[in-house]
C-alpha cells in the first residue's frame, strides 16, 4: 500500500530480490524521497520510477508466498503455472513472462480473485527504452527491462504516442484493448470478464 499512496518504499534489497522461506527484507516507507534511506546506496527506492505501476516490480518478492520462478519463458505452445499464497495488505508478486514465438497471454484461476489487484505491464524489446543495467532513474533494473524513467500508456486508450504525434491504434479482436503494437502500455486485468489476458488487449 505504500507505494500505490503515493509514498517512496525503500528496501536493503536489489529490484525485486527473492527473499527465501525465514528470510525478511529490511525496508521501510518514507513520506517522501527525503527520508535518510532514500539517500542510502544499500537500499532501493520507488522513487526512482516514473510510472507507479513499473514501480511495484521493485518490491521484495518472497519464494513462500509468490513460488520460486519469476521469470518465465515460453516457446510455441508452451504454458506454465503459478501459485500465489497467504499474501498480506501491501505485498506484491511480479512475474516477467517472455514468449519467443507468437503473443504471451496469462489466465487467473476461478475464485482466484478475492480482494486482489492485477496490474500488467506489457512492451517489445525493440520499442522500450533500455539503457543498461543499473542504479538511478535513467538505468534498468535488471537486464532485458526498460530503464526506470520508461512511460507507460493505458492499454485501452485509442491512440498512442509516436514520432508523429498521437496515432490512432488498430483495431483489437478480444476485449477492449486495442490491437498489439508493442509500445510499452499497462493496464488492470478485470476478473469479472475473465478469459486470457493476450499481448495488446485489456483481458
């Protein structure tokens, strides 16, 4: 919760560390970027990250609770599956899913909802802004993401920004997303249509 009201969350941790069973990330929340922790190279903030949703990847992941695989990459036909248990107020699992052959899409369970918040963030590597991995808002976190100070547009916006100005987007086939351009776009996974959330659509 801290992040998403708008205060700076810092954590004795690299972006979005695995922290094992019994292990516990030292962190706190600062009212603002001006806490002596935001100023503390041993520690990580969000503060670093324009988009507040992008910002969330950087929270401590914990292996109990979000499984042991955060990243997940899939050829043609491929599928995998996650568990996510005993999440408390405020925690967060980030799962970086990477398709090599055709569009990656995710599907929650039934039932699998209750009091939960679903937020993706979705780009091809040709149109992020990479500058290398590394500390500060112009650098990316971890290899192959965008840099900290990437923008993110609303998936089921009808146009987006290009070197010629806003353009209007092509027509999708599922949902209220529109058809996949892969400019990095974010949205809300909406449990109550359920079905496949596919690369470019809103679910």
């Amino acid at each position: 919760m801290c992040i998403k009201n708008d205060y700076t969350f810092c954590v004795q941790a690299t972006d979005g560390q695995v922290f094992g069973p019994g292990e516990k990330p030292v962190a706190t929340c600062c009212k603002d970027s001006t806490c002596a922790q935001a100023s503390d190279q041993s520690y990580t903030c969000s503060d670093t990250y324009f988009d507040q949703d992008y910002g969330l990847t950087m929270c401590p992941q914990r292996q109990n609770k979000c499984g042991e695989k955060q990243e997940i990459e899939l050829e043609e036909g491929d599928t995998e599956t996650v568990e996510v248990t005993g999440l408390e107020v405020g925690e967060t699992c980030t799962y970086k899913i990477k398709s090599n052959c055709g569009s990656p899409a995710f599907k929650l369970q039934d039932g699998a909802t209750d009091g939960l918040e679903f937020t993706f963030l979705e780009f091809e590597d040709a149109e992020a802004k990479e500058t290398g991995k590394g500390k500060g808002k112009n650098k990316s976190p971890k290899d192959g993401m965008p840099s900290r100070d990437q923008t993110f547009s609303d998936s089921d916006a009808d146009e987006e920004e290009s070197a010629d100005g806003l353009i209007k987007k092509p027509d999708g086939n599922q949902g209220k997303g529109k058809g996949a351009t892969g400019k990095p776009t974010k949205g809300r996974y909406d449990p109550t249509i359920g079905g496949y959330k596919t690369f470019g659509t809103d679910g």
